[in-house]
C-alpha cells in the first residue's frame, strides 16, 4: 500500500496521543462537511439501481452529457491500465503516486516526467496522465495546453487522462466538458470539495463507449444505495457550493498567510492546500506530530502539505507551534 494523508490512527498508535486530541491536516479535504440528507431505508434495503437521481445530478452538476460515478476516482485509477494493452505511459511528475502505481502494476511501461519532457515525448506515448490542479503542489495547467496536448495523443489513438480531483474549487479551467472526445478521460471527486471522503464517490467523464467498458470491468452496484441519496442531494444543493467555495478560497487565503509569516512561504497549493518545500521537511513534520497536528510528509522532493484547519482554535493550535518551531529553527 502506498502512502496517503489521513492515516491518523497510525499516528495515534505511533505517537501515543489520544485521537480526539489531533489536529489532522494531513490530507486535501474540505474540513466542513456538507450535511447529510436523511436516508430512506429503501436506500439500505434494496440493491442501488443506475440512473435513480445520482447522475442527472451529476451531470447538472458537471455539465457534461454522459458520466460513470464509481467508487472514488481510485477505483477508476486503478482500473483503467486494463482497458488497453501494455504500452508507454507517460506521468506527469511529482503527481498523486497511485496513477503511477496503477499503469506499472498492469504491466505498462512508465516514464515519470515535467511539462517540458511531456511537451517532447508527447508523439511517442501511447497514455499521458496528469493532475490538475497537481495533488501535491497544487500546480494547474491550462485547459488549452492540455486540449492541444490531447490533440496531438488522439490522432495516434493514444489518451490523455486528466485527474481533475482538486478542480471543484476552480471549474472554469476544466476540460470536462471536452471529454466526450476520443481519448480524453477525466476523472472527478466527490468527497474533496463537498468534505465528505468517507462515502468513496467519484465519476469518470470520457466517451460512452469507455464508460461501458469501464462499467463492465467495475461490474454492478459499484456504488451503494446511501452514497447514492447522499451525493444527489449535494449535488444538486447550488447555495452550499457556493458557500463552500468561499469559505475554502478564504480558508486557503489565511494558511497561505502564516506560512509565510513562519517563514515557510507556500512553494505552491490550491483552495484546499498548501504546499511547502524544504530541506528538512520531515523535521517539522515530526516536530508537529510531537504536538499533535498531523500533516502530509513528501521526501521527493522534500516538502509537506497542509490541509485547512477547521475552527479558530485549530488555526490558533497551529500559529503557536510554527512559531515555536520558527524561533527554535532561528
């Protein structure tokens, strides 16, 4: 298994602080949880059924005309290397490790790479995979580079597919509604923006054809009855995304602030995260573990991640300890 954010009760076990105690950053989710709509018990009783609400919902939601939802955007991940035989895969790097996991573990021949090596390598890859906005750094490429990019895959038969997991906050420079061209494939998530990650939802949007062999690989009721009346009732509640965009855009706003007043000025980051790069990452990673605030390690290169905290009193919890950790660092 790889490692994720949000492997909090490792860090109880491993740091022996109680889990109420933690403040957990560690991952890119909205803190604030849309609210869960009361559930029929039909919803628990009977086998989920396809085209109930959810994907209309969706498909409002997305503006887009055809969509797959399926069990988080992982699902997706690690199915899709199998719909095409083995061939030369090209990852847009550093990026979310699973895609990269996911294409090599199916036997494709992976190649990790920056904007300027895909811009060159692009005419002898048979996939591209990239992460937008990129999940750690927050990086976003615009929606023309990456729809030329595809133009130049397609006419090979080859595919660009594009994780737009972090793009809820920022729908204009998505490229969903452009995904019912051969080859784009676009995958979503639920759980990021609307703060609810444990109901495991996403939706893969690309040509119908893909999305029935897609379905076909996943097999039947590949999301549950409940997830099915949660997710409808977020999707279509229009007033608490804007409310939600706002809150994350401030939120992102003020981490980005004292950081930069720590001296740990963001390399990077989106409406849901900041991103830090420094030599001794895993230095102040384990210095706020020591106090109980958990948050995202990268070794390569070295950084950290940190999600938004959630009350005044988190933000107050970790102002104090960067500033011990920057006067004890002075």
């Amino acid at each position: 298994m790889l490692e994720h954010g949000g492997r909090l009760l490792r860090a109880v076990q491993h740091y022996g602080i109680p889990r109420e105690q933690w403040l957990d950053l560690s991952s890119g989710i909205a803190p604030w949880s849309f609210e869960i709509p009361p559930i029929a018990t039909q919803a628990w009783a009977r086998l989920p059924e396809m085209e109930d609400g959810l994907e209309q919902a969706a498909r409002t939601y997305y503006q887009v005309e055809h969509l797959l939802p399926v069990a988080g955007s992982q699902a997706a991940i690690q199915a899709l290397p199998y719909l095409r035989r083995p061939g030369k895969v090209g990852v847009l790097s550093p990026c979310y490790a699973e895609h990269a996991h996911a294409w090599q573990r199916a036997g494709h021949a992976l190649v990790d790479m920056d904007e300027t090596r895909a811009e060159q390598a692009l005419d002898s890859l048979d996939v591209l995979v990239v992460v937008n906005p990129n999940n750690p750094t927050g990086g976003l490429l615009s929606a023309q580079r990456l729809l030329d990019w595809h133009a130049r895959l397609s006419r090979r038969g080859a595919w660009l597919v594009v994780d737009e997991a972090f793009m809820d906050m920022t729908p204009q420079h998505s490229i969903v509604g452009a995904a019912q061209r051969p080859g784009l494939i676009v995958l979503r998530s639920f759980g990021k923006f609307f703060g609810l990650a444990g109901v495991r939802l996403g939706f893969v949007v690309a040509q119908v054809s893909l999305l029935q062999r897609l379905a076909e690989w996943l097999g039947p009721w590949a999301i549950s009855g409940p997830t099915r009346a949660l997710a409808q009732a977020c999707l279509l509640d229009t007033a608490a995304h804007a409310s939600q965009k706002h809150r994350c855009a401030a939120a992102s706003q003020r981490l980005a602030r004292l950081l930069d007043s720590a001296d740990l000025s963001p390399a990077g980051g989106c409406e849901l995260f900041q991103y830090v790069r420094i030599e001794r990452a895993a230095r102040l990673h384990e210095f706020l573990a020591r106090r109980g605030i958990l948050v995202r390690l990268f070794e390569q290169p070295s950084a950290l991640r940190l999600g938004l905290p959630a009350t005044e009193e988190d933000w107050q919890r970790l102002g104090q300890a960067l500033a011990i950790y920057q006067k004890e660092s002075a």
